[in-house]
C-alpha cells in the first residue's frame, strides 16, 4: 500500500506593517523660557535698589584695611567671625606682619596665637601663610586682579574674591553672597536657592552690573542694622512693602 506523502505547509508570512511616519509638525518648537522668581520683576527689582540707595547711600566694606592685602587678609579671617572681631585683631597683626612675605614666612605656632581670637586659627593659620607665600613668590608682592588667579590661592573662594576686586580694586566680578546676603535676597524673593554659588549667579541675573559692588555692602549692612536673622526690625525696615517673606512681625 503506497504511503501518502505528508505535504509541508509553509506557513504564509504576512506582510511587514509599514511603519507609521511621524507627522511633520508644521510649526518649530517653542522654547520654553525659564520661570523666573516672582521678585524679580525688573520695576520691582529697581524699586528695593532706589530704597536700599535711600537707606545706604555710603555703604562699603566694614573691615578695617589699608590695602589690597590687608583686605584679603581680614576677610578670611572673618569667615565664622565678625568684623569688629576681625578689626581688633587687625590693629596689631598689620603692625607685626607688615607685607606677604612676613605672613609667609611666619611662625605657625606664633601666627595660630595672634589671630586665635577669630577662631578656627589653626586652618586660618594654614590659609594665610598659603595665600601670603603664593602671593609672594607668584605674583611679586601683589594680590592679583582676576577672579581667576585668585582662586587659585589658598583659603580663597568666590565670597572672598569679589570683597577684593569689588572692595579694593573696584572691579564688579561677581556679588559677594553672605549670610546676610543668603538670607535676604530670599526674603525679598530675588532667589529660591539657598546654595551661595547659585544664588550668586540669580543675583547676576538681575541686579544691574554697576550696582553688583554697591548692592553686596547696602544689604550686609541692612542685615546687620535692621533685618536681623533672629528678630527683624520689620517696623523700622524702608523694604517692608517689597519684602514677600512670610514671617514678617508686623
């Protein structure tokens, strides 16, 4: 008996779907532009500026100096320090250390002593021997003029640097943001960072060059005389009708 043979079915491919094409917008994107902070509207801006002129028109840097260096010097021993602090210690320290080299070249133990009053003394000790000896042997007695070359010495970042080019040389590189500074500009709503370098590059954004210098001192000393961290003076504060903080005391 003859065996049927068994046929293979092939199995039919079905045509590949054709890939739909996504559809050509016929408009470009739109770029969406970055929200900006609810205070910094450019008429408010100028209005806390006309105020704070009003308040503050002789503001500058309360650290007791005679030069470039002496200012360098007094500013990162204020780190965690206050400037009167800072200025009474300076009365005899630029007497005993007249220029870098002597800082430079100091002893450490003795240098610790002199400047213990505005504490952490040890790695102040470290930061001004280290900036005095760069500055010494890298830039021939002189404190540089960039933001660049400054960074480059020891105990030296942006704060320190911008009180020097703004203060000394009357460059405007940056704004000095210190805790008066942090504080503030996000009570007035000029910022929502609370990092200092971001909150730097906001105030940048919107506060006129040529005012970056003279706005850094005008709100370090309304931090100090009226808006305090523990209790502001809101009553005696020339800002209150722009200022968008929620604790407010009056």
């Amino acid at each position: 008996m003859a065996k049927k043979s068994k046929r293979k079915i092939s199995a039919k491919k079905k045509p590949a779907r054709a890939k739909a094409k996504p559809a050509k917008s016929t408009k470009a994107a739109k770029t969406r532009k970055p929200i900006r902070a609810a205070g910094t509207d450019p008429q408010r801006v100028a209005a806390i500026l006309a105020k704070l002129d009003e308040a503050y028109p002789n503001a500058t840097c309360e650290l007791k100096h005679e030069n470039a260096f002496q200012l360098l010097i007094s500013t990162i021993l204020s780190a965690q320090c206050t400037d009167v602090r800072v200025n009474q210690v300076a009365e005899t320290l630029y007497k005993k250390y007249p220029n870098p080299k002597a800082f430079a070249y100091a002893t450490p133990g003795e240098l610790e002593q002199d400047i213990r009053p505005t504490g952490f003394f040890r790695n102040k000790t470290k930061s001004v021997m280290g900036a005095s000896k760069a500055i010494n042997e890298r830039f021939g007695g002189e404190v540089p003029r960039t933001m660049e070359e400054l960074l480059t010495l020891p105990g030296v970042a942006r704060k320190t640097a911008n009180v020097v080019l703004g203060t000394a040389y009357g460059i405007p590189s940056g704004i000095v943001v210190d805790t008066h500074v942090q504080r503030i500009a996000n009570r007035l709503d000029l910022t929502r960072n609370e990092d200092p370098k971001k909150i730097e590059q906001d105030l940048m954004q919107v506060i006129p060059k040529e005012k970056w210098i003279q706005f850094s001192h005008q709100i370090i000393w309304h931090g100090r005389r009226v808006c305090q961290a523990r209790k502001p003076k809101c009553g005696e504060c020339n800002l209150e009708s722009l200022c968008y903080a929620k604790d407010k005391t009056i």
